[in-house]
C-alpha cells in the first residue's frame, strides 16, 4: 500500500497549491514535504506535481489524489461501522459535491443538512458550471454533481431528479415598460430593456425568449450578475429583467415585489444527480437524501429543457 | 488608428474563446473573422491570441483589449456628450467592475441601480476574490473594484470605503453547544463544532478566534459553501457557526432567527475602491455612486482587519 504520510503531503501541496503552505498546514519542514513528495515520484516513476508559482497535481497526480479520496472515505465509514454502526462517536468525514448556483440554498443544503449533523458530515461545496463540475467529478474531487447533463461519465450514474422551473420577474415598473398598448408584453420593447444574466454560459433568457416569442438569437443589453442574492437584487432594483427560479420566489420574504412578465411562460430545466457507480455508505447515504430533497423540492421530471443554468 | 473591425473580431474571440462563436455573434464566417485577426497580427508584429480548445490572448492582446476597451468607453462618453449632454438617446454602455461577495447586493447593487438607469450603463459584475480581481484592473478587464488590499496599482487610486462588520453568528441549537457551564462560549466547545467557511481564502473565521479568543492557527471541522444565500441557509440550519455581515443580518426579514455567539465581538474589514486614476465621466460617476453608496451602508474607515474576506 502506498504511504499515507507521503499522500497527505501530496493532497496538501495540491490544495493549497504550494509547498510552504502545504508544510505551515501539516507543521513539517519545507524539506520534509519536498522528500516526501520525490519519494512517492520516485516509488511511482511518475512526477506528480507541476511545479511553478502555483503548483499543481499532473495528470498522474491527480489520479493519485482521487484514489487517495476515495481510500480516505472508504476507511471512515468502515471505522463508524467498527465502532458500532453509528458515527456518533466517530472523527468528522468531509464529503465534496458540486451543485448549481440555483440549488444550493433553494433545496440542496436545507435537504441534506440533517444527514450532515447525524453522520458528522463535512459539506464541501462547489458552486460551478456544469462544464467544470463533470470535470471535478471525474477526477474525484466531487463524489457527487447536481448537473443538466444526461449522460453519465464512465463509472458514474446519472438520476434524473425533477425539474427546475424558471419564471421570466421584473419590478412592476421594468414590466410597464416592456408592455406595448392593451398591456401586453411586446418583444420589440421587451428586447429594448436590459436583461439581467447570470454569466455568459447562462443560457435561460435566450430559452425564454425562443420558447416563448420565437425569438432566436436576439440581440439585447444585458447586465451580468453572477451570484444568486446579486443577480435577484439586480431585478428587485429596477435593473432590468431576469429569469427567477420558482423555488426562490417562494422563499423571499419581505423582499420588494416582483411581477411576472408573461404569466405562466416558465422555462423548465431537467436535473440529474450524478455520482459513482460503486459509492461507499456515507456517499450512498448522500445520494438517498439528495434524492428525497429534490422529490420535494422540485416539479416531477417532465420534458425538461437541457439549457446551461446558474 | 487602429481598424476597428480587426479589434471587435479580437474582442469577441477573446470573450468567447473561440472563432466559431465570435464568428456567429458577428454574424460573420469563420474564415472572416480568422483573416482580420491575421490582419492585425501582421499589422502589430505579435501574437494576440494563443490558439487551442479554449483560445486565450497573449499579454499582447490582452494589453491590445484593454485599449481598446478604454477607447471604447471615451468614445461612448464623448458621443453622449455630443447628443447633449445626457445619454438618454445614445446606446447602452457596458461597465464592469469586481466586487467582493458580501458587497455585490448588499451595498454595491442598490447604491449603483439608479446611476446605471439614468445613463444607461450596463453592469458586468464579476465576484472573485481579491487576489485576481487586482490582475483584472491591471489587465483593464474591469474598470473597478472592491478589495480590503490598500496599496493602489500602477495609475490606479485606492480610496478607504468604511468599514464592513462581521459577527460570528449560529442558529441557538449550535449557541448552546458552544457554551460551557455557565451560559459562556467555550474556546473547546467551539471548536468542536464545524465552522461554515465560504472558501480555502476565507480568513474571517481565523481571524474571530485570533482577535476574540487568542487562537492562532487552531484545528477545526469545516463546511464550504462558497456562495452567499448557501453560505447564510447553511448557518441557519445548523450545520456550524459562521461570520456573517452585519448589513446582511439587516436584510433577513422573514429568515429563521440566528443568535450572536459572542455579542459585540466583531471583526471589521476596511473596503477600498480602486479604480484608474484617469477615469472617463462614466467610470467617474460610478466612482461617486460607490463612495455615496459606501457611505451610506458602512461604518465609517477605522482601524480595519487587512483579512481576506468572501
């Protein structure tokens, strides 16, 4: 078996991306990492590291710091289990997911919050795009990703887990301005009042305006806000309009009001959840709670459009 | 000058990192867009962009974009000024600016809206932290930014904000398990219970223990949640303790009640605004919305903690 000793020094040069973090974090001398590290090189005949202002695990590194991560959470949970089924009394366990911004807060961390305290789990989120979050999943650094993306990487499975309905909000004022006469909603106007975006790989306004006008690749002034409190506070102040998931209109208590600007137009977005094929228990003890937040949470799987979301 | 139409094709495959997109949303072909960039190369004498699956500019081009974003912003401004004086017939001008997480909607946003309304100016806001929304100044990819760093770049100004306050709260379930005999928060007990983190920069949470308890470098169980609304819904259903902002506790109204661990300990963050020493009338005003905005919603500039913060 490999050295846990020079794995930890190993996942702790590429967490924080340098030695002489890595050796203040683990109280050793900076040689002493730095032996550690050529000694599993050399045992290996791979070189691990990229070494440069900041360091990073080479392709082989990173297929080490995957193995060593699942290692690590396959030896928690059979030590819970040694000491009596619960882990009650065991060290804390920390559990990497990958979720989209909209989820996060919505339902994701109030629906596995519970698990967490009971089975002293440490949460690591990743708040990413999609692109980024498949990539950390198949390198272990996530055992789990909340995604729009059907297919499952090898080895891992994807579950469809309901959808996310997107409703097109503005302030009563934006709204006015976007009505042509008689009160409805007119694309020219529309079009003529800044949007508010997630990011650049946010692609639900333009799915709103082809779902909903027909409307495909329209030009448009667009403000970008790529944090969920910023983004809704960019709409509540009169900055332009936005597509709001249904699940935080619920939750914004207190907050100014928003007007939806064609009623019963919402954008549907299919989630899957993906994970390892073969999850050790505290993973498939997370994939279960996902999995019943989610039925709660969400509306039931239905033809759900495959846009990039936040 | 330089051709306009080379530096709009640069522009864009810079934006989207690749000549297919840039090619679609400037309704141009592909071999179009490669030969003005051709064009500009041999006209310059260097490199702009390095090709590849995501293509990025060299220094070069990135010195080249920053020109002419600034070129486009002086243009816009003296175009307003020729329509008289108000940019109420001219075209949306996009200005970005990097803001620290817990100051895009609690502060930045509401104090900004109205400016942004009146001179139609169009926010690209990017939230990262400090460290490369600097680099971002310093390429001219935003026009200003939020940062507890007071050293200014090069023709760059550094202007203290006030103060942002942070106080260590949890739900009272997690408040009671911090306490010893006595109703007291336990320096051991504290530590026993996870702390919610927003990401590996994050030295509040460092900085409440070191300030209030004399702890330097202690160990202790982390939850991530790198996203304002996760980081806030993870202290309230109880998976830790956390530092959160005070103008935040202000704006909660409707949330469940969280309990100040340590009443009065806080930790104050100074806030700077950099921004260029020569700034267009556009980045000026906004110059001045941010000072009165800041104003209004910080505690004015005492001594601060130089601690990174979300």
């Amino acid at each position: 078996m490999l050295d846990r000793r020079q794995l930890e020094a190993l996942a702790a040069v590429a967490e924080h991306g340098s030695f002489g973090a890595a050796a203040r974090t683990l109280s050793l001398t900076l040689a002493a990492v730095s032996l550690r590290i050529k000694a599993l090189e050399q045992h290996l005949g791979r070189r691990l590291l990229v070494r440069g202002k900041q360091v990073r695990p080479t392709p082989a590194g990173e297929a080490l710091l995957s193995h060593a991560k699942q290692v690590r959470l396959m030896e928690a949970d059979l030590l819970a289990g040694l000491q009596g089924g619960t882990a009650a009394g065991s060290r804390w366990q920390a559990l990497s997911v990958a979720i989209n911004a909209d989820s996060a807060a919505a339902w994701f961390i109030p629906g596995v919050a519970a698990l967490a305290a009971r089975h002293r789990l440490l949460l690591e989120i990743v708040i990413d795009d999609q692109d980024h979050t498949h990539d950390a999943l198949k390198r272990g650094e996530v055992i789990g990703c909340v995604s729009t993306l059907a297919t499952p990487l090898r080895g891992c499975l994807a579950e469809p887990l309901g959808v996310m309905r997107y409703r097109c909000m503005a302030t009563p004022e934006v709204a006015r301005r976007c009505q042509g006469p008689g009160g409805r909603v007119s694309p020219h106007r529309l079009l003529a009042q800044p949007a508010v975006i997630f990011n650049r790989k946010d692609a639900l306004q333009d799915a709103f305006l082809a779902q909903h006008f027909g409307l495909h690749q329209p030009h448009y002034p667009r403000h970008f806000a790529p944090a969920v409190d910023a983004f809704e506070t960019a709409i509540e102040q009169g900055l332009g309009w936005g597509m709001v998931p249904e699940l935080h209109l619920a939750q914004r208590p207190g907050r100014p009001a928003l007007q939806e600007l064609l009623p019963g137009a919402t954008v549907d977005v299919l989630l899957y959840w993906h994970h390892w094929e073969r999850e050790p228990p505290s993973a498939q003890r997370l994939t279960q709670a996902v999995r019943r937040a989610a039925g709660q949470a969400l509306a039931p799987a239905g033809a759900g459009t495959a846009a990039a979301l936040p």
